[in-house]
C-alpha cells in the first residue's frame, strides 16, 4: 500500500481562490452552505492525503490532478510522489470562463 502524503500545502492562488467562493457564500448564501462547503474541503483534503492519485489527470500540465468538490466548484492539485507532497493550486468556480480554465 502507498504511504500516505505527509505534506499539503496551499498555493497563493489557492488561498485567494478559496477566500474568494467563502466570500461569495457570505453574501449570497447562509452560514449552512459554508459549512458545508468547509466540510466538504475537509473531507476531500484527507481523501487526498490517503488517495492522491484517485482523481482525474489533467490533460494539459503533468502530475496535475482535479477533483469536482461539488456542482460549482472544482478543486485543482499537483502531487509529487517521491516527496508526498501535494500542493492545492485552485479552486475554480464551473460558472466561471472555461476558456481561462489552463489546467
């Protein structure tokens, strides 16, 4: 059985990305759907330490991995085997432009 990814971390993009759909669920929604959303994370974040290669490859940049973390928001990753690290690049939303979607 492959160990499991002993670091995770999150990229600028990641942080700003993430800040920004918490922002969105602030004004548009009610602290349920944050917390749900903040769960969901979670629970997908540990799968991802035990399982990373589990999701779908991206087709344009190697070792690029996506996770659909629910119908409005896709979770974007890079994972280095040898290191077992893994590096949260995105959190895209789908109602945004997919032509400025490069993963």
């Amino acid at each position: 059985m492959e160990e499991e990814v002993r670091t995770v971390l999150w990229s600028e993009t990641a942080k700003k990305s993430f800040a920004g759909i918490i922002e969105y669920l602030e004004k548009e929604w009610s602290e349920k759907e944050i917390q749900k959303f903040l769960t969901r994370t979670e629970e997908v974040l540990n799968l991802l330490k035990r399982y990373p290669e589990m999701n779908q490859p991206s087709s344009k940049r190697k070792n690029v991995r996506i996770v659909i973390l629910n119908k409005h928001t896709k979770l974007v990753y890079h994972y280095l085997p040898k290191k077992k690290q893994i590096t949260i690049l995105l959190f895209w939303g789908m109602k945004q432009n997919p032509l400025r979607f490069k993963y």
